[in-house]
C-alpha cells in the first residue's frame, strides 16, 4: 500500500507564504506513518525551501512563492490584475510525479474556497502520472461544500471535516493493514505532524486548539470545528521540546483562531514554562484577540519571545464590530497596545488587522479605522473580505443578490469581490491601500 499526500497549487491574484504550511496534511501523514501499514510519499509545490526555490525568505521565514502569470477565467477578465499560478515550476512537479513508484491511493488537502483551479490543475497532471490512482480531497473545500463541490473538483471522492479517522477507513477500505489506535475526537491522542516530510523544520506551525468560542458572521470556523477543543498545556509543551530537540525549530508559528482563550490554563501555563529554558521565537499571523492582552499576557508574550503580534482590530466602525462579535472595543484596543508597549514591545513591532471590502462599506470608515492605528503607532494590514460559503455574511449577500443564488465559488474570491461587489470603485481602494502604506511607514520611522 503507498499513499501519495499533496498540497496543491495556488492559482490567484496574489498569494504570499506567511508561514503557510499543510498543517492538517501533516497530521494525517503522521496518523498513516504509525497506524497503518502503508508507506508514504509527499509533494508539496508550496515548500519553498526545496531545492528548486527561485525566491528568498526573509530571516524569519516568510517570502514570495514562485509564480507564473496564467490566463484568467472569464469572470475575472475585467479585474485590473495578473492571475497567477503559485507554487514550483511546473516542470518539476512532473519531475516529482516520474520518480514515483505506482500509488494506490493519493490525498489532497484544500484551503480557500476560489483556489480550485490549482486544485484542477494539481489534478490533472495527478492524473497524466497515475490514471487508475483514487484521488481522495479533503480540507476545507469538502467539509464547506458537500454535494456542491463534486461540480467544482474532480475527484473520486471527498473527505469531510477533520480526517483522522476517515483516512484510516479509506486505507482499510482500499486493502492496506490498520493497527489499533486511539480516539483522535481527543485531541492529545494526536500524534505529532509528521515534519520530517519539509524541507525546512526552521520555521514550524503550532496548534495549541481549534475552533473558536467566537461566532462572526464572515468567518467559517464553527463549520469546520463544531467545538471548541484546547490541548492540554502539558501536551503542547511535551511537542515544543521535541520539535526543538528533533528539528532545532527557532520560529514556531501559531494559526490558532482563539490562542488567548482561556489563557490561564493554556498560554500561561505553557509559557511560563518555555521562559525557562528556551531561546526560541513565536509569531502569531492569524491575529490575537486584543481584549486577552492584559499586563500579564502581554509581559509573558514579550518574555516568551513572540516577535509577530496582529491584534484582531477589524474596524472603529460598530455596524462592523457587531459582525466580529463584538469582540474588541476602541479602549481594549488602545489597552492592549499600551500593556504591549509596556511589556517591551516597541509599537512599530504591533500589528492589526483591518477588515476591508466588506459590501458596502464607506470609505470614510476605513479611513477613520487606519487614523486610529495611526495615532496607536502600529502597523495596520489590509484583511480582504472574502465571502465563505455558509457563513452568515455569504447567506445574507445571496438574498441581496449581490452573489448568485447558485453557488459560483469564483465570486468568493477576495480580490474580485473587492473589485467587483463591494461597491468601492478602483480609485477608492487604491486610496485606501496608500494610506495603509503611509500609515505603515509613519510607523516604521518613528
């Protein structure tokens, strides 16, 4: 029994490895390894440390992928920007593909929902290598989709929801040998990701939960967890040990959609330990709820070496706010910034997410939201409003009849909707994105 696991190209209008790594893939590559008898093979084309980089990183990790620019499906002919395909030369992904022995069974994850012409082209040339091979998708595509996404992507079946039990089924299913092996709906049953596969181990992703206690009405979350589930504090200390043992990992990077949650029993803790005894840099690019950044959390962030701090901000706007939960107000921004900067973070290193393109929204809003990052002195980023199927923003512009009331996943794409549904005409939003540039350098240079 072989399993072939593939993360696939990204086809879009910019993409950009802010430590983008397979995470989910990785689990179940690990699940595979030590309960099954099959052996695994990996393809990654978004690892851009392998030997075909054409692009440098930054120190901490991040960089351009390559890219090469593709011809743009019709509906996005009049958008003002290159559609591109993301990830290795396509000559080497076949390279790859030719050094492989016969596959029985081929797993590929997904992540945004307007990135399945990657998906098809990953496909396809999957296909030339191994005709007769199953093709299984899974990731965020199937389990938001259903029934749906059997017209967008052309597999022979789909996986839903989290993986780790249906894999071992589909091996089991497919002749290969399973051993006994724990409940994985408990989370520290969980194996470790199985970071041999990348080139570089670096810069690795840390999962300390999933889900979020949070329901906004842009975000999809609660339909890809239906709870939300914290490791023990014990258990992701236990992996940061052995990641850095194992790998010598510097940079450890947190996806987590609410990490300060509950912070007594899960940062606090882990941290607190980390502090003693390791030398060892943490970022947070998903965004951070500000109203947890207390003098506490904010000299144990400092302490425990986080070099990347976005505070979700989203907006000075309250019709916005409401649709982020209410979860931060004007003053526990301007708290957290402060109980940052008194912690030792100088505010030049504070970053915020500032939600834009949303339909409808007023320039003036925007414009307001990035004057009040100004006067905090960190550094605001543009979050691109992409409408998710089934969340509740997706559902209302159906009615509206602003999206098509059959599903069409290219409309979910952020930068055509920005362009093309959000009501800002192409003077405003390159208005707001160089005020976001001044903002940002005012910043830099004080």
């Amino acid at each position: 029994m072989k399993v072939l696991l593939v993360n696939p190209y990204i086809y879009d209008f910019t993409a950009f490895d802010l430590w983008l790594r397979p995470l989910g893939l990785l689990y179940i590559a690990s699940i595979i390894k030590k309960y099954t008898n099959a052996e695994i093979y990996w393809i990654d084309v978004l690892d851009r440390f392998q030997d075909h980089s054409l692009n440098k990183s930054k120190e901490d990790g991040r960089g351009k992928f390559h890219r090469e620019i593709v011809d743009k499906p019709e509906i996005y002919k009049t958008i003002p920007r290159n559609y591109s395909r993301y990830g290795m030369p396509v000559d080497n992904f076949i390279e790859k593909l030719n050094k492989l022995p016969d596959i029985n069974i081929i797993l590929i994850t997904t992540l945004m929902t307007y990135w399945i012409d990657g998906i098809n082209f990953t496909i396809e040339k999957l296909r030339e290598r191994f005709p007769k091979t199953k093709i299984f998708v899974g990731g965020l595509l199937p389990t938001l989709l259903n029934s749906n996404i059997k017209k967008y992507i052309k597999a022979d079946s789909f996986i839903k929801g989290h993986g780790e039990e249906k894999v071992l089924k589909i091996i089991k299913d497919n002749n290969g040998k399973i051993y006994n092996h724990p409940d994985f709906s408990y989370i520290d049953n969980l194996p470790f990701p199985l970071y041999e596969l990348l080139a570089n181990k670096k810069y690795l992703p840390l999962m300390t939960s999933r889900g979020c206690l949070y329901n906004c009405s842009y975000c999809a979350s609660k339909f890809l967890n239906e709870h939300f589930i914290e490791r023990s504090y014990k258990k992701i200390i236990e992996e940061i040990y052995y990641m850095y043992d194992k790998y010598k990992t510097e940079h450890f990077i947190i996806f987590d959609d609410a990490f300060l949650v509950n912070k007594e029993t899960r940062f606090l803790k882990v941290f607190n330990e980390i502090i003693k005894n390791l030398d060892v840099k943490f970022h947070t690019p998903n965004g951070i709820h500000a109203k947890e950044v207390d003098k506490e959390t904010a000299e144990m962030l400092y302490k425990s070496g986080f070099k990347t701090i976005r505070l979700s901000f989203e907006s000075i706007n309250p019709e916005i706010l409401s649709k982020s939960s209410n979860k931060v107000t004007i003053k526990e921004m301007i708290e957290a910034v402060n109980n940052l900067e008194k912690a030792g973070f100088k505010r030049k290193e504070i970053e915020c997410y500032i939600l834009f393109g949303i339909f409808e929204q007023k320039t003036e809003n925007i414009i307001k939201s990035l004057d009040f990052v100004k006067e905090q002195g960190i550094i605001p980023h543009l979050s691109y409003f992409s409408p998710v199927p089934q969340t509740t923003d997706f559902l209302n512009l159906q009615k509206l009849g602003v999206l098509s009331k059959k599903l069409n996943l290219y409309e979910t794409n952020k930068i055509y909707f920005i362009y093309m549904k959000s009501g800002l005409s192409i003077d405003e939003i390159k208005h707001i994105k160089d005020l976001t540039i001044e903002v940002t350098h005012t910043a830099q240079n004080k």
